[in-house]
C-alpha cells in the first residue's frame, strides 16, 4: 500500500522514524581509542599494586575504561571458614540449547558500581559529610555460596577505589557488598553479598581444553546496567597470549585467552562460557584502536582459580618482597646514567629503597642497575617481576647482577615478605 506525502498516516511514519534516528544518535557511544597498537601493547595494559613497590603507571586503564572505577581500596577481607576451594568442573552445566544455557549462567552475572567520594575542595569546605558518588560500572560472577554469603569474582580495576560497591542482581535487586580480597597485579578480585540474595551461581570450566575456533560467549554489562547481560558470540582467537600490560605500579606480562566476542567498557569482570556455560575466562581487557575490531582478552579459568581461592583464604597474594622501586633504563634521563658502559642499553635502575627490606639488607643502593637475577639476564621491570614471581619464592636467596660506578658486582639478596 502506497502512501502520499501529504497523508496523514505517511507524515506520522516520517516523523516517528526521525525520532528514532536522533535517540539513536544520542545514544550511540563515542568511540574509544588507543593510538599505536604496537607501542601500547609495550606500554601495557592493565593496572595493578605490586608489592615491589614500582613505579606507577596509571594512563591505560584512563584511556581504555574511562567509565571503569580505579584506585586503591584499602579494604579488608572478612574470613569464613565455611569456604570451599574452587575447582574447574568436567560436567556440563546445560545440555539445553545456547538460549537455555545463556539463560541459566545469566542468573549468575551480576553489575557492580562502583562508588566513590567526590574530590571538590569547595564542597569539602561547607560540607563536612561527603557522599559517594557513582564513578564506573563492571561486571562480575557468582561462583560459589554458602549459608551466609555468596562470592563474586570481578576484575580488580572495577571496584578499585570504592568507598561503597553497589550489585544489582539477575531479578532487579540490589545490595551493598564487602571486599574480600584484590590482587590488582593479575587484576582480579572478591567481593561477597548477603547469600539470601542469590539463587544460582556459575562453574569454572576447564580452560586447558581450550583450541582456537572453539565457540565462546561474553557476558556482561557494556556501558552500563542499562544493557544488563548483553551476550555476545565469537570464537576463541588464540590461547595463552602473552600481553605486555602497564599497570598502577609498574609493567607486567599476562596470560590471556583472546576472543573476537565483543567486549567493551562494562563487561570488565564478567563472564567468557562455552557452549557448556562453563566459565573459561573473566573478561577483562580490549584493544580499541582506531580499525581495530575484535581483540578482546579474558584471564583463564586455570589462572584466576588459584587466585580466587587466596584471596578468599587470605585477602591477599603472598609474593617476594624486594623493596625497591625501579625504572626501566630507557626511561631514565641519560644524566643518571653515571659509569654505565655504552654498551649496556637494558637493564632496571633502582630509584629507591625501604630501608627494612631485603634489598637494603643485601646492600642495593639507589642509581644500582639489576641486569641480570640468577644469571637470567633482566632487560626491564616486567622482566624483573616475572622471574621474582614465576621463579622464585619467599626464603629464596638471589644473585643480582649489578652494574655499579660503571663496575659489575653480585649481591645476594634473601626474599622476604613484606
């Protein structure tokens, strides 16, 4: 059925259809961009508290998850004896069609808010009683619950900083929750909520198993509750990438599960299921340069287990401590360069030191240049913390390579922790 320009019915269609073009553009998210895909995967990516005491690097997260929450929260955990491990589960958990298992892992992916006190001097002065203020959205998953609290994991940089964190659940409720632990170097997290507010909770699955071209699914909240479990669909792109990240205290290198599933700001910390509605990964970062599309990244099942159950026993990570903070020589002002040979280009460069730590103790000065732990060579910080991390272990005694008044000496250095 033809209409006229001038009917009456044709002119309201017209009109009606414009609406929807300018809600559409009123509501279409600006893009986001991180310049240099090269030299932002060298920069890094995440952000994290090391015990190292590093330098901070904070810039990524700000241009990568403007509305995410960041900081530190200075929170304590809570104990609960009544805490079971979690373990990576063989069985499916539907054997339903993809909309049925979608559904059923739904109910367990939950939004957080983060909320945090608004820094204004002028209101600080005539208002001595500040509120909190909303500062980001994330995502989270329910994955275990006892007779008095249900457990969320999340990413760290979702609830870093919180003076309150906010959930809203699969049914529209709300409820305040308590952190449990943080670990910002793998940038995960627990929080938990009052256990009667839950009904369902995810499994882990076994993210070993995982091939490329495996099918997978994002869960999550992008840009907000107001998409509430969006589910996307992709495929495993790769398995075991090894990123570069710049983090709150320094560069680290991460293992992560990369999908072409869309992920985007608001699905930090939700989850990555196969068809099985395992989770195999929390979804956790995304390249988004300009012409770049589909490289988002999710921490492996495997590795965020152990991690969870730490943080839940524990509130925190046992790692070495050294008690230095470095710099990457490169990134060093060639004026402090004193008695390096020319042909020395790699290496850290200790910018300080706790006087109560085992790096005092083993003699490190300030301006000292780690080339080398065990005879592993050390070309940068992200070296230095992996082998102190991934190598060693509290108690263990380290040779140091050192450059020193443009001389190589060797200190010992006994780990402790902090």
């Amino acid at each position: 059925m033809d209409f006229r320009e001038d009917d009456e019915l044709y002119v309201e269609g017209e009109s009606l259809k414009k609406e929807v073009r300018e809600m559409e553009q009123r509501r279409k998210p600006k893009r986001q961009y991180v310049k240099g895909f090269a030299s932002m995967l060298a920069a890094g990516i995440i952000g994290s508290a090391l015990t190292l005491g590093v330098l901070p690097h904070t810039d990524y997260l700000d241009k990568l998850y403007p509305n995410q929450a960041q900081g530190g929260s200075g929170q304590t955990r809570s104990t609960n004896n009544t805490v079971k491990p979690v373990t990576a589960k063989a069985t499916a958990v539907s054997t339903g069609s993809i909309a049925d298992t979608v559904e059923q892992i739904s109910k367990a992916i939950v939004g957080i808010v983060n909320f945090q006190q608004q820094n204004n001097n002028y209101f600080r002065s005539y208002n001595s009683s500040q509120e909190s203020v909303e500062s980001g959205t994330g995502s989270g998953v329910i994955f275990q619950k006892n007779n008095d609290s249900a457990f969320i994991v999340t990413n760290n940089h979702v609830i870093e900083g919180a003076t309150k964190l906010e959930v809203s659940l699969y049914n529209g409720e709300k409820t305040t929750a308590e952190v449990v632990g943080t670990d910002a170097l793998t940038d995960l997290a627990v929080i938990k909520i009052d256990a009667k507010y839950v009904t369902s909770k995810a499994q882990f699955g076994d993210s070993s198993t995982l091939r490329p071209g495996d099918q997978v699914y994002a869960i999550g909240n992008p840009l907000g509750l107001n998409l509430s479990r969006t589910v996307t669909q992709g495929i495993v792109s790769a398995t075991n990438r090894s990123i570069p990240v710049s983090t709150s205290a320094g560069d680290w290198e991460t293992n992560v599960i990369q999908t072409d599933a869309a992920i985007n700001p608001g699905n930090s910390g939700g989850a990555l299921i196969n068809p099985q509605g395992q989770v195999i990964g929390i979804n956790s970062l995304k390249i988004s340069e300009s012409g770049v599309e589909g490289l988002g990244f999710a921490i492996p099942s495997n590795d965020l287990i152990p991690i969870v159950n730490q943080l839940i026993n524990n509130g925190k990570i046992e790692r070495p401590y050294l008690g230095v903070g470095l710099a990457d020589l490169n990134q060093v002002s060639e004026m402090y360069w004193q008695g390096v040979p020319e042909n020395i280009s790699k290496g850290v460069m200790v910018m300080n030191i706790d006087p109560n730590s085992s790096a005092a103790s083993a003699g490190l000065q300030v301006n000292d240049i780690i080339v080398s732990m065990n005879g592993t060579e050390i070309a940068n910080s992200s070296d230095l913390r992996k082998y102190l991390y991934t190598k060693a272990k509290t108690g263990d005694e380290l040779k140091l390579g050192v450059y020193r008044d443009g001389k190589t000496i060797t200190l010992n250095v006994k780990l402790t922790e902090k």
